[in-house]
C-alpha cells in the first residue's frame, strides 16, 4: 500500500507554524513536493487529495481490448493479403469500429511475428571497399512507373550498368544480373539491399558472377552510397522522375545505352583525382598494370 503519512504530517505541521523548509527536511522531500501537496490539499481537502494520490500510484491502467475486435483484427488481416495496420483501421471504421493504429499493432504483435527475429541484429561483415576494379559491385533498382531499372556501378572505377525490366520479381532481378554481368564479367563481391527482387531466383544466379553477395544494412543509406549517387545521375541526365509504361521498355533501353556510352567515354567523373571518364581511368590503370580484373 502507499504510504501517506508524510502527506498527512506536511499538512499538520503548517497548522502548527511551521516553515516549509523545516517540513521538507522532516518528511524527506523538496519543498516543491511539499508545496504541491499543500496546494492539491487546498483544492480537494486531505482525504481528497490521499485519496487522489493513492490512485495515481497505482499506475496507469491500460484499457483492455475485446477479444471479439481482437479477433476481428487478425481476421481482416487474412482476408485482405496480410495488410498492413493503416488498412485494417480503415476496414474496421467500415464496419462501424473504431480502433486506433497503434491497438491494431499490438494485437498483430500479440499473435504474429511481424518481423523474423533471426534477420534481427544479422551480422553483414564490414561495408567493403574495393582497391581495384570489378572487385565490389554494387546494385539497386529505380521506380520508374510500370517500369524498373536495375542499375549496378563498379565502386573503383564508377562504370554503370542500366537494365530496364517491367516488375520486382526475383525473376527479373537474376534477367537483370545476367545482363549486367555481362558487361562487367564478374566481381569478387556483390552487394544489394534486402528488396525482395534480390532473393529467390536472383540470388541462385549470384555465384556464377561474385564470390560473395553481401545485404547492406536497411536505412544506412551510405552502405550503397555509391549506388544511390549512380541512381541520381540516371534520373538526372537519362530517365528524369517520368512514370514509363512497360511497352515503352526497348525504346528507352536504347536511350539508356546511347546515355551508358557518353557517360563511359565522354563524361567526367570528379570521383577520381584527375577528372577523367571511367574509361580513361581504367585505360590509365591498364597501362601501369595495376587493373587486376576479375
């Protein structure tokens, strides 16, 4: 039980004269503690306020949900794809319940695991950087309406790749590998976010082209730094922020590779110290031998 009797004595020895610092030193509390109490004892009279200070000690209580919406909750997420919370609230208010986003939450993270625990904490090894050509390879896709660009960039020696295909399908992800590797021939490791276009079928193709593939970490967006700028480049300088339809697909694929050769041998990169085009820079290792390709 809470105790009151500190309440109880601060409010008598003021009857008897007594100083406010001398009855918080008495009670053991600050004197803005004392202050309150003689101020909440005014307003509500001391059983009122004992009363009133036993309740809030008990904590604050959770209101409980029904099973029936529990219930009700789990079943609209079947019905409708395993939707997210958002969804479910707008198909309860639909039926005349209404329910918060964050109560729809607890009750899926009551009965579902939500997010598999063995992806939690999942050790990646350190972000990799590459000391020579087509040693790291990094790969990312762009929305582009009915459209997506599967794009990869060689970290050392910035040459990018753009392939266009119509979903974010595994499928069309290990279609978009195989032509990317196709120019760059191989890596000794590949790295890509956790987008479901690089599992599955995507990620079966990998050891044919890199000796190992690597997740980078979610929202630690300078883990694909490299990607995310080759990204803003194609938006800027080939594609724009346009939605495409899928039909569209030949056309701006030859677009793309008219834009992947300026941007090889006529486009200066300032990523290296001597402004130079990819293919100077790569000439230039050739003929000093340090170009080491896979």
């Amino acid at each position: 039980m809470v105790s009151v009797t500190p309440i109880s004595i601060a409010w008598e020895l003021p009857q008897a004269g007594q100083p406010v610092a001398y009855i918080a030193s008495r009670v053991g509390v600050h004197r803005s503690t004392v202050y309150r109490w003689l101020k909440g004892i005014r307003q509500w009279g001391i059983q009122g306020f004992l009363r009133h200070y036993r309740n809030a000690k008990k904590g604050r209580r959770r209101r409980k949900t029904h099973g029936h919406i529990a219930q009700r909750v789990l079943a609209i997420r079947r019905q409708h794809h395993e939707c997210c919370g958002t969804k479910i609230v707008y198909w309860m208010a639909k039926e005349g319940i209404e329910i918060s986003r964050s109560t729809v939450y607890r009750i899926l993270n009551q009965h579902l695991q939500l997010r598999p625990k063995s992806r939690r904490n999942k050790r990646r090894g350190a972000v990799p950087h590459a000391t020579g050509p087509r040693q790291v390879i990094q790969m990312d896709t762009i929305d582009f309406g009915d459209i997506y660009a599967y794009t990869a960039i060689g970290t050392y020696t910035r040459e990018g790749q753009v392939v266009l295909r119509p979903s974010l399908t595994s499928r069309d992800g290990a279609s978009a590998l195989k032509s990317v590797m196709r120019y760059f021939g191989g890596c000794q490791l590949l790295q890509t976010d956790g987008g479901s276009e690089f599992e599955g079928e995507f990620l079966a193709m990998v050891p044919r082209y890199a000796g190992r593939h690597r997740v980078a970490r979610p929202y630690r967006k300078n883990e694909q730094a490299y990607i995310e700028r080759f990204n803003r480049t194609v938006r800027h300088e080939c594609l724009g922020w346009t939605k495409y339809r899928a039909r569209q697909i030949p056309e701006l694929q030859a677009h793309v590779e008219q834009w992947l050769d300026y941007y090889h041998f006529v486009r200066p990169s300032m990523a290296f110290e001597t402004l130079q085009t990819p293919m100077e820079f790569l000439l230039a290792l050739d003929e000093s031998g340090l170009s080491h390709l896979t």
